[in-house]
C-alpha cells in the first residue's frame, strides 16, 4: 500500500477513561491502515526524551509526568500524506479550539491531556516510529 507514515500516541487519561476502542475506530475508518501498534507506558525518562523538544517550555515538566503516569497505545500509521492528514483527523493542539468531530475535540480533556499524538512532519514521524517500534514489530 502507497503512503507516508505518522506516529500516534492514545495519552494515559484517553486510555483510562475507556475511549481506545472509540480512538482506534475512527483512525481505521479515516482510511489509516496499521503498520504497528503496541500498549505500554513510557517512563519519566522516555517521556522525556520523546518530548525533548519541548524542554524549554514552560509546560514540559508538566507534560513528562502526565505522558508516564499510566499507560498509553503507541501507533505507526500509514495513508497518503499521513501527517498532515492525521494531524486534520486529530484537529488543534487545544480540544476546545478543534474543529468538531475531531479526535481531540470529541476524546480530549484540556490542552494537555488532549487525548492523542501527531507526529508533525515526515521526518519527525520516522524517528519517533522508531522510538516505540523495531523493524520486525511492522507489517
Ligand atoms: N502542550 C501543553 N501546553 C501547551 C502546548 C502543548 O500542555 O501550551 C502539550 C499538549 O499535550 C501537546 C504537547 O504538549 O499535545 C506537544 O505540544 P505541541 O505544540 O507539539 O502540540 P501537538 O503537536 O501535540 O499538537
Ligand atoms: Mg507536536
């Protein structure tokens, strides 16, 4: 199948709240196909060093706790332009600024636990694909 890939991540209050299945449901339906999928929960560490990007900002202490504090469904996605389209799927950072029917605005809770991850560019999306996901855990 022809595609870009996109890594997403179902944050812990998403998944504890029971809204997996729901999640994983509209992705499929969106067209996405499934190259890897796992349930794990990341320590303070990797949550860190996932979001290390982010370590100047004022929420990235706040955000490495929340990311560890249970566990979470890390996927690869594929479909034509998947990050970008994915990121449509998913809508703005803040659920109270997404456009209705999207992920986070349906499942998010506020600006930080806002329900799942996009990767933001192709780039970004091979090396965090490769954070959770070994070539032989992809089909
Ligand atoms: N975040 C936050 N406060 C902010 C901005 C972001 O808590 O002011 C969190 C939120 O969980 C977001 C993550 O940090 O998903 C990464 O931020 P980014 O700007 O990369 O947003 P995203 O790419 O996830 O839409
Ligand atoms: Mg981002």
């Amino acid at each position: 199948m022809a595609g870009t890939i996109t890594l997403t991540m179902i944050k812990p209050l998403a998944v504890s709240k029971g809204h997996t299945g729901a999640i994983i449901t509209r992705i499929e339906e969106a067209g996405f196909r499934i190259v890897a999928m796992k349930y794990t929960r990341m320590s303070e560490e990797q949550a860190g060093r996932f979001y290390a990007v982010h370590r100047e900002r004022p929420f990235y202490g706040s955000l490495v706790a929340f990311m560890s504090s249970g566990p979470i469904v890390a996927a690869i996605l594929q479909k034509d332009n998947a990050v970008d389209e994915y990121r449509r799927l998913i809508g703005a950072t803040d659920p109270a600024k997404a456009e209705p029917g999207t992920i986070r605005a349906l499942y998010g809770t506020d600006l930080e636990k806002n329900a799942v991850h996009g990767s933001d560019s192709d780039e970004n999306a091979r090396v965090e694909a490769s954070f959770f996901f070994s070539e032989m855990e992809r089909f």
